[in-house]
C-alpha cells in the first residue's frame, strides 16, 4: 500500500506542477496518504495514526511554508489529536 501511495502522489504531483502549484509533490504526498489513512481509520487499523502523526507533520512544514499560520495551528490541533489517538487505541487493544 505504501509503494501504491508514492506512486500516485508523484503522478497528482506532476498533475499539480502542472497547475504552477508552490510545493506540488508535497502536497500530493500528503493528499493522497491522507486518503490511505482515512481507509486504515475506517477499517480500524490500528497503524493509521503512524500514517496521520506524520502527514499532520508534514502538513505543519507545508502550511508554514505558505505562511499559512491559522491552517498550521489547526494542523498542529490534529497532530496533538493523532497523538491521542493512538494511544487511545492502544489502550483499546489492551483490553480486549
């Protein structure tokens, strides 16, 4: 699935350099992998939150890049929740 999602992101990244985007292979690796990590999320895969703690790293350097400072706070929001999460879940599986 990983290889499935580098190749995809560095064609919609291609397709985004098209577009005159500033950070194109960036912020198709990020939408394409969020996309991955929904899918894990929603079959209850525990590994998802590696998947989102990262891409919310990412998309913090990508927003502050832009100088997009509000978006960057919310980013850094869903990675302190991504944190969460995961052990949350963890917790979860320990239980069962």
């Amino acid at each position: 699935m990983f290889i499935i999602g580098l190749v995809m992101a560095l064609l919609l990244g291609k397709l985004f350099k098209e577009f005159q985007q500033q950070y194109p292979y960036l912020d198709a690796l990020i939408s394409v992998f969020c996309i991955l990590a929904t899918f894990l999320t929603a079959k209850s895969i525990l590994e998802n939150w590696y998947y989102w703690i990262v891409l919310n790293l990412l998309s913090i350097i990508l927003f502050h890049f832009q100088e997009l400072y509000l978006t960057e706070i919310l980013f850094l929001f869903n990675f302190s929740m991504s944190i969460f999460g995961l052990f949350y879940w963890k917790k979860l599986a320990v239980k069962k």
